[in-house]
C-alpha cells in the first residue's frame, strides 16, 4: 500500500477508531514511521495536500519538524535547499492555517538554521533573510513574527541534532543579528493586531541575548511599549513576560555590574510598583492578579541584595511583597516564599558584612538592617500563623485537596522559620503565645479550634530556634495543651508534635510537666491513626531526650509498649508507627545498669520474639506456609532493638540466644524474599551494634547465608556479607572463615552473571555484589586481591558495565575505580603486580567498553561516574590507555565523529594521563558524549563500531 494511504489509514484509526488494540497498534506503527527515511517525503507530501485533515497536518508536522530536529544527516547536503523552499511555502500557506502547525513549521526552518551555516542559508544568514521576506510580504508578518520568536528559543536546543562547535557557532550568528531582529519587532509594534506577537518576540530575544546596554534598552521603544502595556487586559501577560525578562536581564551573569544597570532599573521599578494597588482589586482576573504577583516575586528575587541595604524605597518593595504573600490564593503567596529566605540569609550571615571591614563595623551595620527590617518580619510571622489554619469546610476535603493543604502549610512553616531567624525565637514565639491566648479565650467561646490548632504548628516549627532556657512562656503553653479540647483529632495530632518538638526544652524543664504531656501522648495513641502516629514519634523525642526523667518509671512505659505492640486497649497505633516506641524504649535501655539493661532488652524483645518462637514451634511446613507480612512485622522490631540499643556486648548476648530461631526462619524461607531481606536487615544491625562481640554467632551466621545462597540466589545474603567484611574484614582471626566467604560468594555470582541478560534479570545481585567487592577491597585487600576469584570478578564486571539499572551500573563501575585506585595507592603497592596482570590483558576492551558507555551505551546521567573510572585508568596506565583509546575511537566511522573530535578526545586524555586538570577531559567526554548521541541513527553507528553484542571475554583467563 502507498506509504501516504497508510499514514492516513493508520491516523483515521487512532482518533476515530473505536477498538482500543487497534487504536494502540496504530499509535505504535505511527510512531515507527516517525523513525523511517520515507517520513520525509510522505510528511511534506501530506503537510502540502489541501484535502489533509486537522489530525494529518498536526501529525505530519510534528514529523516533519522531528526529523530536521534529529535526523537532518540522512539527507544528501543538496537538499537543503528544496527542503527549506518546501517549509518556507507551508509557512506562507498557513500564515491565517492551524496555530499548532505553524508552530512546528517555524521549529523546523529554526532547526534547519542550526544545522547549515549562514553561508549555505544564502549569505546573510536566516535573520537577514526574515528581514528581507517580512519587507516583501507583508501580508505574512504574523508567519514571520512566530518563526522570529522562535528562532532564539531554539538557539540551544539539544532536541536539535547539531555538533557542539556548530550550535555555538548559531549562537554567536544570532547575537550578531540581535539589532535586526529588535529592529523588525520595532517596525511591527505600531500595528496592534500585532502587538502581543510582537511582545513574545521581544521577550525570546532578551532571555538569549545580553549584549545591549541598559541605558540603551531604558529608552528603547519596545521597553517603552511593553511597560505601558502593563495597563493593558489585553495585553496584560505578554507585557509581564517581557518585564521579567528585563528585570533578569539586569541581573543575569552577562550583565555588567549592577551600577551600570541602574538606567534600566530605574525605568523598570516604577512601573512595577505602580501595579501596586491591582494585587487587591477584586474586580480583577485572577490570572492577571497572579502575572503582577510574579513581576513583584522576580523583583524581590533579582534585587535582594539592593533591596538588604535597607533604603526607602527598598522597604516599599518589602511591603508590596508582604503584600503578595497575604494573598489567599497559594500558587499566589508563594511566589515570595524564596524572596524572604534569601533576604534573610543576606540580613543574618556574616559573609554579607565583609565589606564593612572590622568586626565592629560589621556588627553595627548588620544590626541596622536587621533593625529596619524587624517589624516586617514581625508582621510575616502574624501572617503566616492566620494563613496555616484549618478552614471551617476542611472536612469535606477531597485526600488530593488534603495533601495540597498539607503542603502549603509545610512550605509556610519554612517562610516562619526564616522570619525567626531574623526577628529571634524569643520573640517569635511571644507572638504565637499572645496568638494562643486569644485563640483558647476565643474558642471557650465560640468552639473553633482552628486557631489554637495553627498556632501550635507553628510553635512547633520553631521549636529549634526557642533557647532551652525560656522559663516564661513555654512553661504557660504546656499547662494550657493538656486543658485544650483535645477530643478534635487535628488539634489533639498538633498538641502530640508539638510536645515531641520541644522534647529538648521538657528534659531541661525542673518544672513537674512530664506527667500531663504523657497522658495526652497516650490518650492520642487511642485517637486517630493519624494522632497515634505523631503521639508515637512525640514519644521517641520525648525519650531520647529526656531518658533520665523515665528510668524510675519504666514498668509503665513498657505497659504502654505492649499494649501499643498487641494492638490491645485501644490503641489506634500502626505497625510502622509502632518503630517509633520501639525506638523509644531502646534508648532508654542504654540508661540503665548492665544487670537491669540485660532484663530490659529482653522484655523490649519478647513482643517479637515470643510469636516468631509460636510460629516456629509450629515445625517448618507451617512457617513455610504463612503469608511473609506475619513475619516480618516482629523480624523489622528486632531490626530497629538491634540497631538502637548501643550495647554491644549485652546484644551480642541476645543475638546468640535467639541465633537457633533466626536460623529455623533462614532455613525454613530461604526462598522467600522479603523476609530474608527483613532477616538480613535485622543482622545487619546486629553486626553493626555489636562489632567483635558477635564473634561466638558470626561464623554459623556465615556459613548459614552463603550456603543458602547458593541455593536461593537471594542478594541480601551479599549485603549482609558487607556489613561482615566492614566489621570483621581486618581481624586475622576470622581471615579463615571470610577468605572461604569471598570464594563461595563470588564464585556462585560469576556463574550467574555471565551475559549481559544475566545482569540485566539480576541487577539487585549484580548491584549488592560489587558493593560487596569493594567493601573487600577497602577492608580485606589481603584476602581477596590474591585469590582466584579477583580476576574472574575483573571479568564479570566488564560484562555488566552496560547495565542500565542504575544503582547496579553505579556498583560496578564504583568496584572498576576501585581497582584501579588501589594500585595508584601507597597501601596497594604490593598488588600492582597481581593487579597489572588482571588488567593489562583486558585493558584495550575495557577502555572500548568505557567509551562506548560514554558515548551512548549507558544514559548520559551517568557520565561523571565513567569518567571517573577513564580518568583512574589513564593516570594508572598512562599512553597505554591512549593507545588503547586511540585503537577504539579509529572504528567509529568519520560520518559519526570527526577525525577533529577525535583527536580532541585523545588530547584531552592525554593531557589528563601527565596529570593536567581533569576539567577540560570533563569537557571533551561531555561533548563526545553529545555528539555521539546526537540522534538515534548516529548512536546506533557509533554502538554498532565500539559494542557488539557480545564481548570476546573469554580469550583472557
């Protein structure tokens, strides 16, 4: 069938079509046709057909525009010229046509500007030649005015498949014309059909180009236009565009310093805060209210350094902004949120003063900013307490309106803390205590909790900036909480964080206030799940910090953990929230004398052992049976015991007791793999806490898990030797049972993972494997850069490098530095020979690997991490590496890379091998990279040279 027929079949069943495979079948055949050399001929064919539907002309538009983006190189360099005549007639022909279509006719001829240089566009390069079209045909100005909008928008475009030297060689051709293009949107402005277009323009060309000086911008007529739109409804958002672009423009790092910029400034201000009075006119659209509300935002950003000095007219900036953060509407008022923590961070830190000289000038000086800008801060905080309360219709709250509300009040509590940095916890906090006294007395009468509620969130967000020895206000709020109407959930969750918050201030009390705080912590474990969570975490705070206060009263913290653990008595409190009093009463442990912190860890252990112990008594066909969650829940508290309880000997003590129950789980769900993660974890911990006192179950815990993972295959047995080699790996007396570890663990990985399909099915092992390697290399180098095992694991990572799971390549290329490293180290001296005779075999396909993961094998996010390990390479092997880089770039083909990329490439390593500064190989790698990936059919060739499918590893042993 003709290719056109197809296209237009295949769109005709994806819009109209009712039968969703066939609908889906289309989109992907559609999207494959995208990618074909006939998408060319059959886009444009289409695109100039006047029969062509609207879902036609978008479709091959978008084509057409993707493929001069991506795939410009595919045709032969005389057709150029037709294909820029053919983009130029549709963009003649749908001058009045579809708004989106033009839109990508006038993407693709910017594209096409990128690729051919001014000589090839004919001479004076495609804004002269705008210039002279828009003069000819000035019927098809607003055709022209779009494709002149976006041709600075697409300047830098990396969707653009250009060479790096070419796209910068575009833009320095652009900036030359700059004077054209302002002086064909100024022919434009008189006519007002055309003002806004010409407004968009205006505004694309001052975000890409700086080179005018503000005392010329400050006069020029499209300053003055787009300043006097400000008044415009019309006219309204394009005029803002503009302005903010002109405010950045005076600030942005082009720019010379602020004082020359001052012509422009003074201009710009004026108009702005004029606009004032529109923040609170009702009668005005939302959307215009919040274009003004951005100009104000990106004044007080921009000049925030002006605006800390502390001037008049500085201030009346402040109070426009105060005024915008009033606003009720969130997407509005936060617009400002940045503007007070950078003023802040200005007016507070000591760097802002070093001008002043002397300490005493400095000081003097920061005392005076912070002086006039006190009140407005004052002010702020006032604000922000009124703005975080709960809204009467809260409860009616979709979950999705819920989180939004969560979210603004998190972000207004950062706007507090800021404000308490400049004005003092101290006096933040007077503030918020005349707020509650108002909120109590006003809710005794009139029910609303909502005040009360907000005004202790915001205590609790400055909790860590009211000194520990206020003893005139903190003392009067906590007798007011236990006597608040706790019975409204919100309210009592509030009252248990904010007593978890000043967990600190209550250790340091020598008032009798522990007692009340308790009973609402534990009568809000009985509330809501909600309130029980942050009871819970109220109840860690309260006895990391104050453990002293808590050792003579323990039996009734227990009481309350078992009855949290059980899920008896009512309480509401969760199995993930439970960790929290788990934490609690672990600390508190580490409190007591040996003898009564031995039986203490055994009761905080019961809860979880006793129903593990039933379900092993049970015999191994039941545990095998019952669902993972049921175990795991008790397994993950003795995690968090085990990693609390810094008590090394008396844990230890523990973990060998409950050893042959761990064991009846390792052996009964081996295959399981959540509870051998949950298992490990909980090991893990142990080691962690007990060190060298593990050492009577260490080697029946190593013996169980590599023997098990030979069996069942499951990584968390490898991070688990992890934490083992860490802890033991430097102890001569365990080298027996860790060298005979390394050997049974790595053998059984490298015949698991032995194509790149293995890594790829198994990243969580290939991932916890070569962590593990370099946990052996950084703490047990002796045993296993000599064993047999080191060069197969050599072996098995090269094959794994291109794994696209990133944690696992990241693991990988982490164990290749590694190496590499430890031979370039004093401490590896005595392994360069065993170290050189694994690499230098392997050298040259290593180096292919790497480049080829440079250059497309692996996402461009992880660049940085195989460069590093190039880098190693080259500054351990030096001209080896060149040769071997050298030998690999020579089969990518010219039409890919350049024989003067590659050479760049080579200098650069070569630079970076006698030990110059790693920037500019940082640089080059960063730019191969790029022009190797330039588009799908570039990356493919370049690939196709450096990777086939499958390395010939297995000449090397």
């Amino acid at each position: 069938m003709d290719p056109q027929k197809m296209v237009i079949n295949a769109l005709a069943a994806l819009y109209h079509g009712t039968n969703d495979a066939m609908r889906a079948d289309a989109d992907r055949w559609l999207q494959d046709f995208q990618h074909t050399i006939d998408a060319w001929q059959v886009a444009d064919s289409l695109l100039h057909d006047p029969n062509s539907s609207i879902e036609t002309l978008i479709f091959c538009s978008q084509t057409l525009r993707s493929k001069v983006q991506r795939d410009f190189e595919e045709l032969p360099g005389e057709a150029f010229g037709g294909l820029r005549d053919s983009l130029y007639t549709l963009l003649k022909r749908l001058n009045k046509g579809p708004p989106k279509v033009r839109t990508q006719i006038c993407i693709a001829i910017a594209a096409l500007a990128v690729h051919v240089s001014v000589e090839d566009w004919g001479g004076g390069g495609v804004v002269n030649w705008l210039s002279v079209e828009m003069k000819s045909q000035p019927e098809l100005v607003p055709s022209f005015l779009e494709l002149l909008t976006v041709l600075p928008q697409e300047a830098n475009s990396h969707r653009i498949a250009a060479r790096p030297e070419r796209r910068r060689q575009f833009e320095k051709e652009l900036v030359s014309f700059s004077e054209v293009a302002l002086s064909l949107l100024t022919a434009c402005w008189d006519f007002d059909e055309l003002k806004e277009q010409v407004l968009d323009g205006f505004a694309s060309w001052l975000r890409f180009c700086h080179g005018i000086s503000a005392a010329t911008l400050a006069g020029h007529p499209l300053v003055v236009g787009a300043l006097s739109s400000l008044n415009s409804d019309q006219l309204l958002e394009a005029a803002v565009n503009v302005t903010s672009e002109l405010i950045h423009y005076t600030v942005s790092k082009n720019s010379a310093d602020i004082s020359s910029q001052l012509p422009l400034i003074h201009v710009l201000v004026p108009r702005v805060m004029a606009l004032k009075d529109q923040l609170k006119d009702q009668s005005k659209d939302e959307e215009d209210v919040k274009a003004i509300a951005r100009l104000f935002a990106d004044l007080g950003d921009s000049y925030v350094d002006l605006i800390a000095t502390g001037s008049d007219e500085a201030l009346l900036i402040v109070q426009a902004l105060l005024e915008v953060t009033s606003h009720p509407e969130f997407d509005i008022s936060s617009m400002t949120y940045n503007f007070w923590h950078n003023l802040q961070v200005i007016l507070t830190r000591r760097d802002s003063y070093m001008s002043y000289g002397s300490e005493v000038s400095m000081e003097t000086e920061k005392n005076r900013r912070l002086q006039i800008f006190y009140g407005l801060y004052e002010m702020l905080v006032s604000l922000v307490c009124s703005k975080v309360e709960f809204p009467d219709n809260y409860s009616g709250f979709s979950e999705e309106d819920l989180k939004d509300f969560k979210h603004a009040r998190y972000a207004l509590s950062d706007v507090l803390l800021d404000a308490t940095e400049v004005i003092g916890g101290i006096s933040a906090l007077k503030i918020l205590f005349m707020k509650l006294v108002e909120a109590v007395r006003n809710c005794e009468q009139n029910s609303r909790w909502q005040p009360c509620e907000a005004v202790l969130f915001c205590m609790q967000a400055i909790a860590k900036s009211v000194p520990s020895q206020e003893n005139e206000l903190l003392p009067q709020v906590f007798n007011l909480i236990p006597n608040l109407p706790l019975q409204q959930q919100q309210l009592h969750q509030t009252a248990c964080a904010t007593i978890g918050a000043y967990s600190k201030w209550i250790d340091t009390s020598q008032l009798n206030i522990l007692p009340p705080l308790i009973d609402v912590l534990t009568k809000g474990m009985g509330s809501s799940e909600e309130t029980a969570a942050a009871a819970a975490v109220a109840f860690k705070y309260i006895c990391e910090d104050c453990r002293r206060k808590f050792v003579g009263s323990l039996d009734g913290l227990f009481h309350i953990y078992h009855i949290a653990i059980s899920g008896e008595g009512g309480y509401k409190v969760s199995a993930d929230d439970s960790m929290h009093l788990v934490e609690a009463l672990s600390v508190l442990i580490m409190e007591l004398p040996p003898e009564h912190a031995r039986k203490a860890l055994e009761l905080i252990c019961m809860p979880a052992i006793n129903p593990l112990q039933a379900i092993v008594n049970q015999g191994p066909e039941a545990l095998q049976q019952l669902p993972a969650r049921q175990l795991i829940i008790h397994i993950d508290r003795l995690a968090c015991i085990f990693r609390n309880v810094q008590l090394p000997e008396i844990v230890a003590d523990a973990v060998h007791t409950f050893w042959p129950l761990f064991k009846a789980i390792f052996d009964s769900r081996a295959w399981d793999m959540r509870t051998m993660e949950s298992l490990c974890r909980s090991c893990k911990y142990a080691v962690r806490t007990c060190g060298r006192y593990m050492v009577r179950t260490i080697a029946a815990m190593l013996e169980e898990i590599q023997a098990l993972y030979q069996q069942h295959n499951q990584s968390c047995f490898l991070y688990l030797s992890s934490e083992v080699i860490k802890i033991f790996g430097s102890d001569p007396s365990c080298a027996d049972y860790l060298r005979n570890l390394i050997e049974k663990l790595f053998g059984h990985t490298v015949k698991l993972l032995v194509s790149i399909q293995d890594f790829t099915a198994r990243p969580d092992i290939a991932d916890d494997c070569f962590l593990l390697a370099s946990r052996c290399i950084r703490y047990c180098p002796d045993l296993f850069v000599p064993s047999a095992i080191f060069p197969m694991l050599m072996h098995c990572s090269m094959i794994g490098i291109t794994i696209q799971h990133k944690e696992a390549s990241k693991s990988i290329l982490s164990f290749l530095s590694d190496v590499v490293d430890l031979a370039n180290s004093s401490e590896g001296q005595k392994y360069i020979s065993i170290i050189n005779d694994v690499i230098l075999p392997r050298g040259a396909i290593l180096t292919r690997i790497l480049i080829a993961s440079l250059t497309g094998a692996l996402p461009s996010s992880r660049l940085e991490d195989v460069s590093y390990v190039l880098l190693s390479l080259t500054r351990t092997y030096g001209i080896k590496v060149i040769e071997w880089a050298k030998e690999s770039v020579s089969l990518i083909p010219p039409a890919a890379v350049t024989e003067a990329e590659c050479a760049s490439f080579l200098s650069a390593l070569s630079k970076a091998a006698s030990g110059s500064s790693i920037s500019h190989l940082t640089d080059t790698l960063e730019e191969l990279s790029d022009v190797c990936r330039r588009n799908r059919t570039v990356q493919e060739i370049v690939q196709g040279a450096l990777r086939p499918l499958d390395w010939n590893l297995t000449t090397v042993a």
